[in-house]
C-alpha cells in the first residue's frame, strides 16, 4: 500500500494500536489497519490530544451507521459494542484473543474486538455479525452456514461468520481451498465441534459468490 | 377412557427384524415402528433457530441485561486449604458505584480449593465491581494441601474433607452410577460392579494383560460461562435468566434458596453456549451462582448479572475427573477372555463421581468374570462433574488400549478380539460393517509394514467400543400443541435447547403428525412456565420430549377429524389425511378452511410420555432400557521423530434409535469425535504442585482443538434401530459419541508404532517416551 511511506513512528503505533500489536493469529494479506486515512476528520478520538481517564468521543461506522459514543479509553470494542451499545450478536468467551468469538471486521478485515481498544476504531467502518445481513436477508453466507449445519449451541457462530467474512471479502473472486478456511478460522475456537461444517459452508458459499 | 392396549411392532436393525407386542398405555399413540412411513421424521431438516443465530439476534443469558442491572463478581480464594482468619467487607461497600456486598464466608470456616467463593459485590460497572472486590480484606491461615490425585492416596496426605462426603449428582450423572462403599483418608470407594470371580479368572488365564493407564482432567469449557441473571420481582418471586441445561433445576434450586414457590421462579433460557454436563441448577458445582446472585440483586434492589470470566470457567465449575486405572486382563491361549478387572482411582477434586463407567463391565459381556473397582480420590481443586458421558471416555481409553495389548500377545486381531466378545448384535453389525468401509483389513496390514520398515511416518488403526443406556424418561414432560383458528400451528415447552437440535426435532414431529410444513410449526421452548420438561443431560432429551410432543399434536389431530368429520358429514373413523387435507369419501376440506371453523381461538391438546415400554434387542445394565451401541474407528500419522499424533480419519457408527433430523445427528456425532480428539490429543488442565493453583485457566494454553487439530476426515454412519421404546421411537446420541474417540485413537497409535501410550493426552513426549527416544516423564 502505497500510503505507508507516510506514516510516522507514533502515528504507526496509535494507528496499530492493541489490535495490530496483538492480532497476530489473524493473518491477513493487507497490512495492519490504520486510522491515517480515516483520523483527522473522525473526531477527538483520532486527533493528537490525549484521551480519558473519563469518557471520550468517539466516532466510527458501525453496520453501514454513523456512530458516535462516549466510550473511556480503557473501554474494548467488544465491550463498547456488547455493553453501551447493545450489539451483543458479538461475544465474549475468553476476553483475551484466544477464542476468536468476538471476531469483527474493521474496515474489512478480521480482528478480535476483545484486543482492539474501541478508541482505535476512530473513523474506522466496523462490521458485526448484526450487518451481515442488512435489511434482514441473510446473505449467501449465513445461509450456507444453515445449510451446512455449521452451528450448534451457536456461540462460536457470530465470530466464525465474520472471520469466513473477512476471508470472502479479501479473496473474493478467487478460488478457495479447504486450507484456506482452515487458516481463517485458526483463531476460531468451537466446543461443539463444528468445524467441518464450517469449512463446507465457506466453500459452498465462494463457490456460489464466485 | 380406553383401557390399555396391546400392539404388535416391527422393532430390531439392519435385515434383522422381527415383531413383538407392547403393552401400551391408555390414550398413547402407536409407536413409530420399522413399518412407518415418515416424511418429515427421518429427513434431515435445517435448523429452525438457525436464522437467528447466524444473525445475531439469539439472546443467551450474557446477553441479558435488564433496565438498571448491575454487575456482579465474585472474589475467590486464591489458596488451595486455608482457614479464614478475618474477612472485611465493609470497605468494598463504599466504592464507588458499589450497590451490594456479601460475605461468602466466615472466620472459622476452611476453604479448600483455589477458586471457592469467599465475598461478592454487586455494582454498575464490571471495572467498579472488580475494584471493590481489591477493597475486601480477608486474613487467611494457610493449611497443607495436595492437587496430585497419587499424592492424596499416601498415607498422612493432607485431608482434604474432615467428615462424611455429600455427593452432588445431577442429571448429567449416568442413572445408577454413585453411591459410595465406604471412605478412608482420601479415598472414597465407590460400590464396585461385579461378575463373576475376576481373580480366579486371572489365575485361571494362560496369557495375561497387565498395566496402569491414566488420564488428564478435562474441563467443559463450554464457549458460554455460567451466566445467571436475577430480577426480583417483589419480595417473593423472581425472574431469572440463566445459562443452563436445566430449566426446572435453576427454578427448583432458586426456589429452595430464597424459600420461595417454585411457580413464583421464573427461568428462562432462549438459548444457551454449551453445557457438556456442567450447567444444572441455579449455581455451578463450585460456586454458589445462584445465592450470589440472588442474594445481592435482592440487597441493591436491582437485577443483577453474574457472568462468571474464563478463569473461573475453568476453576469452580466443573470437570471430566483424572483417572488411574490399574487393568488387568486374562485369556485363554486361544483368546477366549477369562478375567476383566479394573481398579480405578481419580480425583473429581472436593467433589465425587471418578468412577469410570459401564465400559469394563459391560460391553465384552462373554467374558465371564469382571471386577470393577473405583474410587474417588479428594484433592484441593475445584470439583467435578458431569461431563459428556461421565466415566466412559476414560474407562473406555483403559479397557480398550488394554484390550489391544492383549490382542498382540495373543497375536489376534484386535477386532476380531472384541467380535468373539460383544454379543450386542447392534454392535457386532457396527464392527462388522466398519471394517468393510474403513478398509480395517487393508489398514492394518500397511501399518505394520511401515513398522516393519521402522518408517519415520507411521499409520495406525484402532477401534473401540461404546455403550449408553436409553435413559428417556416418562412422566417428565407435559408439551402442549395448539392449532389455532387462522392455521397456524405452536408447540410449547419448558425445554431448553443445547444445541443438539431439539428444536428442530420437535417442529419434525408435529409437522410428520399434522401434515403441515415444518416452517409452519412454532416452537415455544426455553420458559419454565411453557410446561414441565427435562434437562438436557444422559441423552435424554429426543427421547424424554419427543413422544410427549407427538401425543399432543396427535390429541389435536383426533380433535380436529371429529371437526372434519362434522364438516363432511361422516363419522370420525372415516376421515383420512392426506397433504394436509381431511378426507372422507369424496369430499375433503382444507386445513385453513378447516382451522376457520374451529371454535373459540383453538385446538388445544397436552401430552406426556409413558415410561419407557420396550428395549429391543439389548437391555442396559439389567434395567428396562436398551443398551445404545456404537463404534468408532481411527486412522492416525505419528511422526516418530517429532512424536506428533494427526488423526486423519474417523469413522463413528452409531445408533440412536429411529433417527430423528439425520442431518444435526450428524453434526452431534461429529462433535462428540471432535471432542474426544481434543481430550485424546491436547487437553489437560495442569496443576502446579508446590502452589496448588491451575496453571492454565485459560484458552491459549488449555489447549481445544481447532479447525486443524481435528481428524482430516469424520464419517458418521448411523445404523437405526426400533427398540420400541417410546411413540417416536428416538434415543439419544450425545454422549455415545464421545466414549470411544480417544480409545480408538489411541489403539491406533498403538497399531503404529507396535508399543502403547498408557496416558492421556498423546503428547509428542510421551510418544517419544514410549519410543524409547527420550525418558519417560511420570504421568499423572
């Protein structure tokens, strides 16, 4: 991307934030999101002034929606969504990036909302389970995932969709394979072992997306 | 009211069918048998929830968040036995935003395990509640204590419990398991099952089997912690909301708790993230959840949540007990078995049930003489519980692996071996049939020529056995189904989902009696208040529910053919149904014109379930219920110089009676393999010694299989039986299809490498240990 020549030292680090740091078993093919593109007019969240301890501002794109929230600096996405702004389609099982079950796309791309302070989201467009299916239509996704039986108690599902999402949206057009899915969902932990069904649901779907 | 009736059924498997007759209560519909022709019943259907799932929109209990709730946490004790000295709560009181606090327990009082409550609060943020809980003072006086189960079994271990143990079972606890035949310093003996006489068995043995296999403890971690969530809605009743496997166990345990009438709970339980036998009543088996909650939502005078972390998860409640299992077989030199004797020690922590199941003593039932000894081993940690077929998979990784020792010296096949000893002829059709489609034969012999070779990859073949009991139960469940004037069809229950599928299960079965699509079918579940039911645990649910749904949705059939009957002016006995359509002669109604006529809002009608009326063609254990069988084999890769353990096939054949919706059957049998390769390969929750704590209560390394741990491919095979057991003719499959994952894996490493790995997980160093590569470390 040609826009990293640009980017300084701090800016680098503000812009990776925890997400970048610490989202290591979410490979991705583009580099690390940051709020450059996106900052200066997204608010005080994205600006140079130092935040919190109280409440801050934050403005960002949740589900295709303008959003703008009072949200402490200490305060996760995942917490942010689920607790002030009742998204709870996304969930918490370990809070620590070992589950991948509060997975959501930040512009585009995969990430566990659980290592991701909601500050760094600032000006960014944010994807939860809850927009996969805008206006109430399932998309070709989700409804491979029922056809394919890919849930069961469904607690792992919303991160399941959203990292198959992320994979769909980076590669799409192109062929999959099974170890693709396979490498998308690593992160993307199932106790009810739903694993299989989740990589026919993703195949059947690129293919049908294709 | 009719009297009883007596009906001929077609009942068995495969090609070997017969009829028998059943005596049926009065007013029960005739069962399901292998002469019925369903449509819906038997076709694999999608999940109905499934939409809001995929979306998003499910609430489970995190998700509930009543207006002005507060958040609850809990501090624990961080000492494995100490007395409390002193406890203040009084300065979490004061910070901020702190609504509640509540002493857990008093000076005087011992504590014995890291993890058991001690003092809670209640405030409006989860970083409030945290910070008060660093207010609370407690002066603790620390004790000896011992986590190693080999430890706690030496004379002068530090006691874990001072007087007599209560046990605590659920109904995820294996009907008839239990009870305990006598205690002695740690060590609680529980009644032994028996045979025969397995000692002169074994000296009566030519050639004989001896050897000690362990396995690890094993937690739930289902995805959704316990969760609780109390509204108090005056000062004697409440609505609770509530993570669990059983709705009326929340309901009954709350109501114990606070004196109240169980009708004036309120539970509810739209859908819930996992249970795998650790989520029965208000609290978890080492916290007390539903006090806690309770209690401090009743002081603040406001809901309050309780979403327990993943540490507690991990520490307080529950998990599948360690075992130590001494086996001891004996043979004929032309391998007629002559003894089974297992003594078994395990540690379910503070808590009971390490026996290690029916595996040993029921399944090579021509063995004549079998000894089952187990016994619970106390140890300073958390306690444990029911968990997926409690006991079996670890009875089954002993008796199994012991069993493939055997066959080599006897230089016998390993399957053939177990052939010449089950006489289930459900699993005997099991083993046979999958040997044919695993290519056992074919496998076998290329395993050994890569021994043979000393081949750096090797390939390994195993098989191993289950056995479960259809524990459906009668009388537990009254469903209620409902067609109402504009058509439309409801089905209620006090049920709660796991995500086994019942939902969908249940629309099958009044869509097949109704004749209407299964989307037309609404399934009400999930509130205590839609009508007595069980809990999801022992394989009961398809069995105990199903029947009660299908008498009621016959009941409103019968209402609705008099209707039709007088519409067309017939008699009852003459309207058929076809399509949807009532008939009688050349005349028909439609449903919708049909349902306009009904008077007042709607046909109503209740059913239940009578107990179970046959166990068609093996009963389990004795009892009046069959015995479930299954099989499952595994192909393995073991890297013999890194020690890594792949599983690259799995065939599971099972049976679960008529099979409901083959295709979340499927999904059900797949996981149980799926964790029952997690628990064989990587899973073990580790201890440290000299502190006394659990060293990784956590998901980065109590390690759950991924999407690339589990075996490259699962094939699940059902092998449908008609048991005449209940009007559908279902039985459960959950648990079955756990047992003998890890068994078959680790006979197939076995067959790979020609030496065993007697200890669970199959670590790479163990591997290498039994290799002879590096030394070995001591399990356990």
């Amino acid at each position: 991307m040609s826009d990293r020549a640009g980017i300084t030292r701090r800016g680098l680090f503000r812009g990776i934030g925890t997400a970048g740091l610490l989202a290591g078993c979410k490979p991705s093919e583009r580099p690390p999101t940051t709020t450059e593109e996106h900052g200066d007019a997204a608010g005080p969240g994205a600006g140079e002034a130092a935040l919190g301890p109280g409440p801050a501002p934050l403005a960002f794109t949740l589900n295709g929606e303008a959003k703008t929230v009072e949200v402490a600096p200490h305060v996760t996405l995942l917490a942010a969504l689920r607790e002030q702004l009742r998204f709870t389609g996304t969930k918490v099982v370990c809070d620590r990036g070992a589950c991948g079950a509060c997975t959501v796309l930040i512009d585009g791309v995969a990430r566990n909302s659980c290592m991701t302070l909601a500050h760094d989201v600032a000006g960014a467009a944010v994807t939860t389970v809850e927009g996969l299916a805008p206006g109430g239509k399932l998309s070709v996704l989700q409804q491979a995932f029922i056809r394919h039986d890919a849930l069961q108690c469904g607690f792992c599902t919303s991160g399941m969709l959203m990292s198959c999402q992320g994979l769909l949206e980076r590669t799409r057009g192109q062929k999959l394979g099974r170890e693709d899915v396979e490498a998308a969902i690593a992160g993307n932990l199932c106790r009810c072992g739903t694993y299989p069904n989740v990589v026919a649901a993703v195949l059947d779907a690129a293919g049908g997306s294709a | 009211m009719p009297d009883d009736q007596r009906v001929t059924l077609k009942v068995g498997f495969a090609e070997q069918l017969r009829d028998i007759e059943v005596q049926l209560p009065a007013g029960e519909p005739k069962p399901w048998d292998a002469r019925s022709e369903l449509k819906v019943v038997g076709k694999p259907h999608p999940r109905v929830e499934a939409p809001l799932k995929v979306s998003g929109a499910a609430k489970y209990t995190h998700d509930i968040v009543p207006p002005n709730a507060l958040w609850a946490a809990v501090l624990r004790s961080p000492h494995p036995c100490a007395v409390v000295e002193s406890i203040d709560v009084a300065p979490a009181q004061s910070q901020p935003g702190v609504s509640a606090v509540l002493a857990l327990v008093k000076p005087g009082e011992r504590v014995i395990f890291a993890g058991q409550d001690i003092a809670a609060v209640a405030a409006k943020t989860p970083e409030q509640a945290e910070a008060a809980l660093r207010a609370i003072a407690v002066g603790y006086k620390t004790e000896p204590f011992v986590v190693d189960t080999a430890a706690a079994m030496q004379d002068g271990a530090p006691l874990v419990h001072r007087g007599k143990v209560t046990e605590r079972s659920t109904e995820g606890d294996e009907p008839g398991a239990g009870g305990s035949a006598g205690q002695r310093g740690n060590i609680r003996t529980s009644p032994s099952m028996k045979k025969g006489d397995a000692h002169k068995g074994l000296r009566m043995a030519k050639v004989s089997h001896e050897a000690t296999y362990t396995t690890q403890v094993h937690t739930h971690s289902a995805l959704e912690t316990h969760s609780i969530v109390v509204q108090w809605d005056g000062p004697k009743a409440a609505t609770v909301w509530c993570s669990t496997q059983g709705i009326f166990s929340v309901r009954d345990e709350f109501a114990e708790v606070f004196e109240l009438k169980p009708a004036d709970v309120h539970v509810h339980t739209d859908f819930l993230g996992g249970g795998f036998g650790a989520k029965f009543g208000a609290s978890a088996p080492g916290s007390r959840m539903g006090f806690i909650a309770g209690e401090l939502a009743r002081q603040a005078g406001a809901p309050v949540r309780l979403l327990l972390d993943r540490k507690e998860e991990h520490l307080c409640t529950g998990n599948r007990p360690d075992s130590r299992q001494h086996v001891k077989l004996g043979a004929s030199v032309d391998g007629k078995l002559t003894a089974i004797h297992v003594v078994a020690h395990g540690s379910a922590g503070i808590g009971t049930g390490a026996g290690v199941g029916r595996n040993a003593f029921g399944i090579y039932s021509r063995c004549p003489n079998v000894l089952v000894e187990s016994h619970d081993v106390f140890t300073h940690a958390g306690p444990g519980t029911a968990m997926r077929a409690p006991g079996h998979p670890q009875g089954a990784f002993a008796l199994e692996l012991a069993i493939d020792e055997l066959a080599k010296k006897l230089k016998l096949d390993p399957l053939d071996l177990r052939l010449s000893h089950d006489e289930h002829p459900v699993r005997r059709h099991q083993f046979e049939l999958g040997r044919k489609q695993f290519g056992w034969d074919a496998g076998r012999k290329q395993a050994a020529a890569l021994r043979d070779k000393q081949a750096r990859v090797r390939r390994g073949f195993g098989v191993a056995a289950s056995i479960w009991g259809d524990f459906g139960r009668g009388k537990a469940v009254v469903a209620t189904v409902s067609v109402l004037r504009d058509g439309s069809v409801e089905v209620k229950n006090g049920l709660q989902d796991i995500g086994g599928g019942i939902t969908t299960v249940v629309a099958q079965v009044v869509a097949e009696v109704l004749q209407r699509p299964v989307e037309a079918v609404r399934v009400r579940l999930g509130d205590s208040e839609l009508g007595p039911s069980v809990g999801s645990g022992g394989s009961v649910t398809t069995a105990s529910v199903t029947p009660a749904v299908r008498a009621a949705a016959e009941g409103v059939k019968t209402q609705l053919t008099a209707l039709a009957a007088k519409q067309l002016g017939r008699k009852p006995e003459e309207v058929t149904w076809s399509e949807g359509q009532a008939r009688a002669g050349s005349k028909s109604i439609a449903w919708a014109e049909l349902c306009k006529k009904i008077e007042g809002e709607a046909v109503v009608a209740t059913g239940t379930r009578p107990e179970t009326y046959g166990a068609y063609p093996v009963k389990f254990m004795g009892g009046n219920s069959y015995q479930i069988a299954g099989v499952q084999f595994a192909e393995v890769r073991v890297d013999t110089w890194t020690g890594v353990v792949a599983v690259e096939r799995v065939l599971a054949v099972h049976d679960c009676g008529k099979v409901m919706n083959p295709l979340t059957a499927r999904s059900q049998v797949q996981g149980g393999v799926i964790l029952g390769t997690s628990y064989a390969l990587t899973e073990q929750r580790v201890m440290d010694r000299v502190r006394g704590v659990m060293l990784n209560p956590n998901l980065e390394t109590y390690k759950i299989a991924g999407a690339r741990d589990v075996p490259r491919s699962i094939d699940v095979v059902f092998t449908p039986v008609d048991t005449g057991a209940n009007n559908t003719g279902a039985i459960g499959i959950g648990e079955p299809s756990t047992i003998p994952t890890a068994a078959a894996i680790a006979c197939a490493v076995h067959d790979a490498l020609g030496v065993a790995v007697r200890d669970l997980p199959l670590t790479p160093d163990r591997v290498l240990a039994a290799l002879g590569a590096v030394p070995t470390r001591g399990a356990g």
